[in-house]
C-alpha cells in the first residue's frame, strides 16, 4: 500500500473521534501529504469509506497518475463539485481548515449545503501528522539539503568581494536548478554589511564590500524543502565580529546538542538563548531557535519559547540563532536537523567556519 493510501485511511480512521462524517481539505500541501496530487487547484474529500479529488480539466492526466483518489474532474469553481458530492454521499458533518481556506470558498460552500448538514472547524490536524517525517520523506529532505549546500560551495568557491548581493542571490538560485532542486524554498537572502543586521533582507544591487555577508537559502527538491544560512567575510574580521561570530556558533550547538526525542522544543530554544546571555547578546537575538521543515519551508513546531511540542524522532527542523546589531551588521548560522532515537542527525553537511572572502 502506499504512503499516500495510508494517509488518507489515517484521516479516515481520525474523522469517528472528531465526530465526523467527512474532512475537506483544500490547502495545496495537506493535500499533497494526503493525496500526492501536486496540482496547484484542487480540493479532497476523505470520508470513512472514500477519498476523492476534485480538480480541473488542466490536471486530468496528472491527477489521475499521481493519485490513489478518485479523481472528478470540475469545470468552474471547485466548490460545485464539492457542494454536489457532499448532497450526494449524505454526510452531514464535514470538518474543514479554517486557517487554510478562503471566506470566498467557505461561504460558497456554506451556502449550498443540504439541510441538516454542517461545517466543523479543525484546525492543525494534517499539520501534526506531517510534523513526523516518513523515511521516503526523510530521503526527500536530504536530496534538498545536500543540492543547497552542493550550490552555495560551487557558487562562493567563484565569488570576489565586488559582487552585487542581487548577482550572488540569482547565481546561488541558478546554481541550485543546475544541481537538481526545482525551484528556491523562498527568496535567497544576500545581505552585506550593516544590512546583514535585517534577518529578513532582500538581495539589492549594492555591492558586497568589506564586513559580514549573511547568506540564507534553501531548495525544493522532490516537494521537499531545506534550509541553511552561512557567513562570509569580505576583508579580515575584528575582534568584535569575531567574538559575535563566536558567540552565535556557540548557541547554535549548545541547542543542536539539546535535540533528542522527548524535549520540549522550548528547552532547545532556551538552549541557544543561555549561551548568548552569557556573552550579553541575548537581547539581540529577536527570532525563535528555529521551525519545522518539509511541503513547507515553515511547518510547526516552532523552536521557540511558546510552543509546547516534545520533539519525536522523524521530525525535521531548522537549528539557527542570531544575533543583529544595528549600524554594525547580524550573524546567524542555521541548519537542517533530523531528530533520531538517539538524539539527532545534523543533515546540513556545510562547514560553519566564518568564511574569508
Ligand atoms: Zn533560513
Ligand atoms: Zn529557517
């Protein structure tokens, strides 16, 4: 049987104990973890008895080969063949994603539903069984992994200081396709000097001159994703990036060495924090340790104070503190983490020197 048909009989199985007659789901990756379908239009119904997909007439042949579904095919809004699916199977509770679903597309269906019948919100179901990661899954994550670091060596063993952040950002991009990855998990982040301090930056034309470079990219490869950040240094580093440098290197293996099944995820956080408030940099780490990877490039848990998720063998996530000083520029080193039995795999085979450039 395969992983997709054992998903959705899970679902099936799930729908009794949730006081269900069926479970909608149109968000495009629990869709995909259910069905396989990799469409980008469609929406799935799991009953006790049946799954169906309903798509358009573009994805008549994808669907039908990449899915165990039944698979009707609906000209117009999906929403009609959802609506007529539900009179004619006769279910009357039908559990739906309030965070992933449109107004539009629930009141749509709202309006048309037989008498009697009526929409349940459930929310982070789907989420919470993507959180453990098949070992097809796993492979997956790996392939996406390997390929983003195989592209960020090929790209900076070819760089000079003089390269604009927007040309490294497009050449890393390029070079990740080149080396098998489908497409950039989110847009590739380059940022030099003092706008290394912005977490988030976007590439600009500004050239990379002396001081830090913050790069933070990742693939999908096979539907899955992966994620890394590295750092160069254009010139030679004072003492002050070196010791941040050192300071963030510290926290991200004090909270890869906290990893194993069985912690909260907020001791792991708790982790990176510790070592940075001994270096009285603590304040200027304004993000969480880390987050869940997979369909998503952000998937829970989040590695942060919050969340209230024991880590599990099998669950992928990202390990990756920094700091950010305003005027003078950020450092965060981050990486891809498989929890296993015994504590954890780091899967990011990149080496985390500060790198001359
Ligand atoms: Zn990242
Ligand atoms: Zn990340």
């Amino acid at each position: 049987m395969s992983e997709f048909s054992l998903r959705t009989q899970l679902v099936a199985a799930g729908l009794a104990e949730r006081k269900l007659d069926a479970f909608l789901v149109a968000f495009s990756p629990n869709l995909q973890y259910l069905s396989g379908f990799t469409g980008s239009n469609g929406n799935l119904i799991v009953t006790a008895e049946s799954c169906t997909l309903f798509t358009d007439p573009r994805y008549t042949i994808q669907a039908q080969a990449e899915t165990h579904c039944r698979v009707k095919i609906v000209k117009g809004p999906l929403v009609k063949g959802v609506n007529s699916a539900i009179r004619k199977v006769g279910v009357k509770r039908i559990g739906y994603e309030p965070a992933r679903m449109t107004c539009d597309v629930f009141e749509a269906i709202k309006s048309d539903l037989p008498m009697r019948a009526s929409l349940m919100p459930i929310g982070g179901w789907i989420e919470e069984l993507r959180m453990v990661k098949s070992p097809a899954e796993i492979d997956a994550i790996r392939r996406s992994v390997n390929t983003n670091s195989q592209a960020f060596e090929y790209a900076i063993a070819r760089i000079k200081p003089g390269i604009s952040e927007q040309d490294l950002a497009a050449e890393l991009e390029y070079r990740m396709r080149r080396f098998g990855a489908s497409k950039p998990s989110f847009d590739t982040i380059v940022a030099a000097g003092e706008r290394s301090a912005l977490p988030h930056a976007h590439p600009t034309a500004a050239r990379i001159q002396a001081g830090l470079v913050v790069i933070d990219m990742g693939a999908i490869q096979d539907s899955y994703c992966s994620d890394m950040t590295r750092m160069l240094f254009a010139g030679v580093p004072d003492a002050k990036a070196k010791r941040a440098y050192q300071a963030v290197l510290e926290a991200q293996l004090a909270a890869i060495d906290a990893v194993r099944p069985g912690v909260k995820v907020a001791k792991v956080d708790a982790a990176a924090r510790d070592v940075l408030k001994g270096y009285e940099l603590d304040k200027a780490f304004v993000h969480s340790t880390g987050h869940g990877l997979g369909l998503e490039i952000h998937e829970p848990p989040r590695i942060g104070k919050k969340d209230k998720t024991k880590l599990q063998a099998g669950m992928a996530i990202t390990i990756e503190p920094g700091v950010y000083l305003e005027g003078f520029g950020g450092i965060r080193i981050e990486d891809t983490v498989l929890v296993t039995d015994t504590g954890c795999e780091i899967l990011t085979p990149t080496p985390k020197d500060l790198r001359l450039i």
